[in-house]
C-alpha cells in the first residue's frame, strides 16, 4: 500500500446554532483546507463525505447537491455514515482511496447541522435534534424506550463497568469533565469558555446515575475539511505533511446478548489493536504525545483508555486521578475540550479531532497545544451506541 499523509486542514469553530445553510457551512470548510494546503477544487480527484443523518440536514441524497455546490461537478465521490464514528469510518476509506492507488488527492468534508431540527409538540430546537436523531437507535427495540444517546450509554456501557470493576467513581467522572472544561476554556473554536468545579459538575442535573448534564456532550452545527494525499504527491503540497501510519474500525455491537461485551466497548478495543500493529506502536503510553476520543459522555472517556489499551480494565479512573492525561500530563486526552466542552456533532467531531491532531504535530495548535515529544496522537470514536469504533494513529516526519 501506498503512504497518506493529510496535507491540509480546515474547521469552523463549533456552535450550537449556524443560521447558515449546511452547503454553506462545507464550503467555507473546504477553502480553508485549500488555503492551508495552496490547493483548488481542480487538484482533487475525488471527495469522501462524512455525513451522519440528512433527516438532521432535511435534505436526502445531501452529497449529491454539495458536490456541486464544492465546484467538484465530475469529481469521484463517495458518501460514508456511521452515527458518531461516520467521520472516523470515512477517514478510513479517504486513506483507502488513496493507499490503493485509486487516486492520489482525496477531500474529506464533514459536515452536520442539527439546530434547524425544531419541535413542534414543545416549543424547543433542542426537543427536535433528540428527536431527529433517536432514529439512530434501532427503531424497532430501542428508540421506542430509550430516552437518548446519554442515558443509552450510561445503561448500557457506564453502569455495568461499575458493576464489574467497582470503578470509575462519580468523583472521577466529574474530573474528567472539569478536564476538558479547562481545555476548550482557552480554545478558540470550542462552544462553550466556562470555568467549573467538580461539585459543579456533580450538582449539575442527573441524566441518568452517574451522569450528570455537565457529563455530556454538547449538541452542535459544525464542519470539517482534511485534504489527503499520496507521498509523491504530498511531499510536493506540504513541508510538514502527517502521516496516516495506522487506522482501523471495527462494529461490534454492545446491546446484544454477549457476556464479553458487558461493560466494554470491544470495538474499539479491536480496531485500537489493529491500527497500533499497522503503526507498529507497541506501547501506547509511552509511544503516543496525545489522544483525542470520544467522550459523549465522561465515563465514555476513561472506558476509552481502557480498550485503547492505556491501563487494565477497570483502571481508567486512576489515570485522572494521577494527572496523567490532563493537558500537562504525560499523555494528554482531549486537549481541545471534547464533545464536552468544545462540541460535538455526530459526523464532524472526530473530523475535528483529527484536525486538532494535525495542527498539534506541526505544533500550530493556537490554545490547545501540548508537548510533542515521539510526533504521534491518536483519533479515536465511536457511534452512540458504542457499536461503531474508529481509530487512527497519526505521526509527523
């Protein structure tokens, strides 16, 4: 296979309302990926669109119309969805495109809005996004009973790791939380600047036991454009290209009757495995400068060091506790603030990760950087029913 680099960058800062329409929200994206690389429409050969859910954007086939709208008319295009893992699945298959040969310049736009969603029954945007969005859940079994991503992964993934290991504490869940306030406090693009405590996080409304509001993600319009490119080609485009050195997903679905699975999150423990054997990382903690994961809810975060191998089942919580991934630690976790505290949309947040990633190997992480020692972060996500799990190693000259 052929080597990937990303060789340009683009984001808009998280919001949780953009009055702008989705086209319009990929295309300032995607120019400032082009004026970060020096590249225009005509050097891409194809696009790979991460989009979660065009019921969220009200608009079928949305690919089809930002194609055009992007100046990409007869430009190879492919569209990837998997929940809240779309954007990590579709970096996978951006790297595919071209590590096969198939082409040499891939755009990958992550685009999603959710704020335009409005309820009707209740008077609340808000109300309208968790509607449009239940659909995610199996339709048949769970959206019927589930009362929201949040409470689903509490239930189903947080809770039973309690019950199996006796951790993490709720005192630990709230650190994380305060952690990653901290990191999007001096974020450019994050949604919310907000100092808290832990007893603000622990006094903050209970979603369900331990997860409290301030535990969540945030619910956020956003997009994201990372432009790939093969060696030759990115050794022409860019003096500091990052490699893509491992990447892998793995579905392995939590709600089923399977006594392995309970209280784990095996998908990305398996596609952690495979993309730390395609980086040749044997050492995680000691070989990895920075991770950024998917805490949708903060329990989620310390489950996640867990299966990226970090620590034994069970001792996520001491990672908190021993600073070791806090922004001054020895492997910081989420410097950008997470879906917590910077933002999240299902399809753009792990874009954004990857993003945050790129911009802390070269080290021009304005707010968030941290001290890049080896030259490699990782991205990590999964969908909303921890079924779907992404994870890439990316790793500078």
């Amino acid at each position: 296979m052929r080597k990937v680099a990303i060789v340009g960058v683009g984001a808009l800062p998280f919001s949780s309302r953009y009055k702008p329409t989705f086209r319009a929200l990929a295309l300032e994206a995607a120019k400032k990926a082009f004026d970060d690389c020096g590249l225009s429409p005509k050097d891409i050969d194809t696009v790979v669109w991460s989009i979660y859910c065009e019921t969220m954007l009200r608009q079928q086939i949305p690919n089809m119309i930002l194609h055009d709208y992007l100046g990409m008319q007869g430009k190879g295009g492919l569209r990837v969805e998997a929940g809240a893992a779309t954007d990590g699945y579709a970096l996978n298959a951006a790297y595919a495109q071209i590590a096969s040969g198939l082409c040499d310049v891939v755009l990958l736009s992550a685009v999603q809005k959710g704020g335009d969603f409005y309820s009707f029954e209740t008077g609340s945007r808000g109300d309208g996004l968790l509607k449009g969005f239940s659909i995610s859940n199996d339709v048949t079994w769970l959206q019927p009973v589930v009362p929201g991503v949040p409470p689903f992964l509490t239930a189903v993934c947080l809770v039973p790791h309690i019950e199996k290991y006796g951790s993490p504490t709720p005192e630990q869940l709230a650190k994380i939380s305060v952690k990653n306030y901290n990191n999007a406090y001096t974020n450019p693009d994050a949604q919310l600047h907000q100092k808290v405590t832990i007893d603000d996080i622990l006094n903050s409304r209970i979603i369900a036991w331990p997860t409290t509001a301030r535990m969540c993600c945030l619910m956020s319009d956003g997009a994201v454009a990372l432009i790939l490119a093969s060696e030759e080609r990115a050794k022409e485009i860019s003096e500091k290209p990052i490699w893509i050195t491992g990447t892998a997903t793995s579905t392995y679905c939590v709600n089923c009757s399977d006594e392995k699975s309970v209280g784990r999150l095996l998908g990305t423990h398996i596609a952690a495995k495979k993309a730390y054997d395609m980086a040749g990382i044997k050492n995680p903690m000691e070989e990895l400068d920075l991770i950024e994961v998917h805490d949708l809810i903060s329990g989620l975060e310390i489950l996640i060091y867990e299966e990226l191998g970090l620590c034994e089942p069970g001792e996520g919580g001491r990672l908190i506790d021993e600073g070791i991934v806090e922004k001054e630690g020895p492997l910081p976790s989420n410097p950008s603030g997470g879906r917590i505290a910077c933002g999240h949309v299902a399809g753009v947040s792990a874009a954004y990760s990857a993003y945050q990633v790129v911009l802390q190997l070269r080290e021009e992480a304005v707010g968030t950087q941290v001290e890049i020692r080896q030259g490699k972060g990782l991205v990590q996500c999964n969908d909303g029913n921890a079924a779907n799990s992404s994870v890439s190693i990316l790793q500078r000259e």
